[in-house]
C-alpha cells in the first residue's frame, strides 16, 4: 500500500476471524514497527506475543475477575475521567459503533456483552503485549516512545492485510496476563494490541472513528498570513 493509502485507511477492528496469523509475518511487522522514533534511541519496548491457550487463559482470567468485582491493575497511569470535548469524543465513537452493532441505549444485555468482547481481546487470533523496561519507568519520554512504535505497528499490520486494536481492556487484571504470558518482572505492562484477519461482515469494523481539524490542532506562528 501506499503511505497515504495506510494512514487514511487504517481503522480499529474489533471484529476477527479465528484464522491463525503466521509467526514470521508477525516478526515482519514487529520488525517494521521497530522503526519507530524513541528518545535517545532508547527503545524502551519489549512485546509479548500470545496466542492460543495461553491467550485463552488470559481471556477468561481477566473477564473471570472483572465479572467478580476485582479491581483493575492496570500498570499505567489512567487519569481522571475525561471531562469537556474529550468526553464527548469518547461518547461520539462509542454511539458510532453502538449504532453500527445496532446496540439500542437501553439494551443492557448487549452493553454487557460489548464489555465482555473488550475483557477478551475481541477474540482476535493474536494479542500483543507492549512493556517496557522498569528501570525507565520514571519518565515522560518511555510511555511516549511505547506509543510511537504501538501507531507504528498497527500501521505495519494494516499494510499487510491485517487488522488491530490498541485497548487496556484485556490487561485489565495484570497478574494474570503475567502469569499467563510469563512476563518478566524487569518489564511493566503497557498495552496491548489485539491482531488478526478483520472479519469484514462484522459491522463495527466499518466505523471511522471522527477527528478533529488541523486548524482545530493546529498553532502556526511567524508563517505569512493565508500561506
């Protein structure tokens, strides 16, 4: 694909079909996303890349544990909820893909089950688990990096045929995806990317979320004016 082509196509998939996703292509992509820009050249990320079983076992310890009224542990930082125009961006793309599954406001029991698909990776074939190195934990720069190569690989996947959702829903409950996917204890969990084939007929996969105008982003200072 062209480079144009993936940026403006690109899209977050959350439904997949249960076709496996081959070892080497993955490093393929992997090595792409490796390419990403980090501080100093510091290359804070490490991936963890499941499937299988043990991803089975992560999907139904974290949605066992959520569904139990256990409290996330997450190990990043989540802030406070979102307020103002961020919250209604968050509301936006929830009611475009809401509207899309044909999930009505009132429908708690599809509301129920669109959660459960997020505490289960959306059933995609492969997760990817980002860490990164403890030793760098204290700054800024190492969860900036781990963003970079994260938008890095789901580009590289989308150019390949392949489709990928950034989430924390199904890291929700660290210490299983640590024992499960034998993570070190030098490495804090980042994120995760669910990955696969996109299942074309599954109908959130066709919302492109909305954004927000250049100008709206955008400061240009000491340009003429109009240029």
């Amino acid at each position: 694909m062209e480079f144009d082509d993936v940026i403006l196509g690109r899209r977050s998939i959350r439904g997949y079909k249960p076709d496996p996703v081959p070892q080497q292509l993955i490093k393929e992509i992997l090595a792409l996303a490796m390419r990403a820009p980090s501080s100093m050249n510091t290359q804070p990320w490490n991936f963890y890349v499941i499937t299988g079983a043990p991803l089975d076992r992560i999907r139904q310890g974290n949605t066992e544990r959520n569904l139990a009224g256990v409290p996330h542990s997450r190990e990043f930082r989540t802030g406070q909820p979102f307020e103002g125009v961020h919250r209604e961006r968050q509301i936006g793309v929830a009611k475009q893909l809401f509207s899309a599954m044909g999930i009505a406001r009132d429908d708690k029991q599809q509301r129920q089950d669109w959660v459960l698909r997020g505490f289960r990776q959306f059933d995609a074939p492969v997760c990817v688990i980002i860490t990164y190195d403890r030793q760098l934990a204290s700054s800024d720069d190492t969860a900036f990096d781990c963003g970079a190569v994260a938008t890095a690989l789901v580009n590289a996947a989308w150019s390949r045929g392949l489709g990928a959702v950034i989430n924390s829903q199904g890291i929700m409950q660290s210490p299983v995806v640590r024992e499960h996917a034998g993570i070190a204890d030098d490495q804090v969990i980042m994120k995760s990317i669910a990955l696969g084939w996109p299942d074309h007929s599954f109908p959130a996969n066709a919302v492109v979320s909305e954004r927000k105008s250049v100008e709206e982003a955008t400061t240009f200072v000491g340009f003429a004016s109009g240029g």
